[in-house]
C-alpha cells in the first residue's frame, strides 16, 4: 500500500520511525592511512522500540488525541483513519 502522509503542521510528506535503545554493532576492518579514524564495515542494529511516529519536516509526532500512537498495529489504524493509505499503484 502506497503511503500518503501529510503532515497537518507543515505540510511534509515524509514520515520516519524514532527507534530507542537499539545496539549498533559496526565492524571495524581497517585504519585510513596516516590518522586516528577507524575504516568501518558492515552495520548491524538489533532490539530497540519505537518511540514515537514523527513528521520529518517538522518533528511533529504523530498522536491520537493525546497519546502518542506506537507500534505496527496503531500507525497502520491512524493512517487508515485519516485516509493516508492508498491503493498500490
Ligand atoms: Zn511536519
């Protein structure tokens, strides 16, 4: 399904995910040449949860009433409610 969020403060349509507590785990695989600064590899992150549904514009998190919506289950119910989910195309 194709998303059509719009942000009712500013306008924007992008919307990202605020994960806390997440372990990042970065392979090291070298040095550069001639400094401190590490060459990094592959990254991995695991655990975490969401903590808030955000605008990317603006900030502003996405709630429902006064509660902060989190989880799969409550953003897909909020946009479905306010017809930001469309068909695929
Ligand atoms: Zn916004």
């Amino acid at each position: 399904m194709k998303l059509k969020f719009k942000c009712s403060k500013c306008g924007s349509e992008a919307l990202e995910e605020i994960l806390v507590d997440v372990v990042s785990v970065t392979e090291i695989i070298g040095m550069e040449e001639d400094c401190i600064w590490p060459l990094y590899g592959d990254q991995q992150s695991e655990g975490g949860h969401v903590e808030r549904y955000q605008c990317s514009g603006c900030g502003l998190a996405i709630r429902d009433g006064d509660d902060l919506v989190i989880g799969d289950e409550d953003l897909y119910d909020w946009l479905k409610d306010h017809g930001m989910l469309g068909d695929s195309k």
